[in-house]
C-alpha cells in the first residue's frame, strides 16, 4: 500500500511538473504571438522566399544565356574568359 502512495505521490508531482511548463510554455506562445515583429516576419517571409526564388531562376537564365556565347567551333574571347573565371571563384 504504501509503494501505491509513493506512486501516486510521484504522478502527482510529475503532473504538477509538467502543468507548469504546459503554463509556461502558453505564456511564451502569446508572448511571440502578441509580437508585431513576429508577424511581420511571419507575413514577409513567403514573399521572400519567392523574390529569392525569381532571383535565383534568373540568374539561372543569365548564366545559360551566357554559356550559350561559347562554341566548341570558335575561340572565346578574352572577355568571356574573365567573365567565365568570375563567375567561377564567386561561391554564390
């Protein structure tokens, strides 16, 4: 009997535990939630997200339409060679 009431001591106390950060948890939740910035951010993000996504795609493009300038069948010039090695040692 008395390992029961040790059990139910313990359970007790793990709810007790585990209300209070629930508790604390909610508090944060409104905290971020209440917060201009965060929504902001929240509001700003996918549109972000497709700028990048034009952006990038069009870099794609430039890149293509600037492959497309070399030719097995003629030698590039030096212009394109610099672009070409630019383009090459910049890691974005």
């Amino acid at each position: 009997m008395e390992q029961d009431n040790t059990l139910v001591e313990k359970l007790k106390l793990l709810d007790e535990g585990l209300r209070k950060e629930l508790n604390q948890y909610k508090d944060i939740k409104e905290i971020i939630e209440g917060n201009d910035y965060v929504q902001i951010l929240t509001e700003i993000t996918p549109i972000v997200k497709f700028a990048k996504g034009v952006y990038d795609f069009s870099q794609e493009m430039k890149f293509s339409w600037f492959l497309k300038g070399f030719r097995e069948d003629k030698k590039p010039l030096e212009s394109q060679i610099q672009k070409l090695k630019k383009y090459i040692s910049n890691r974005h």
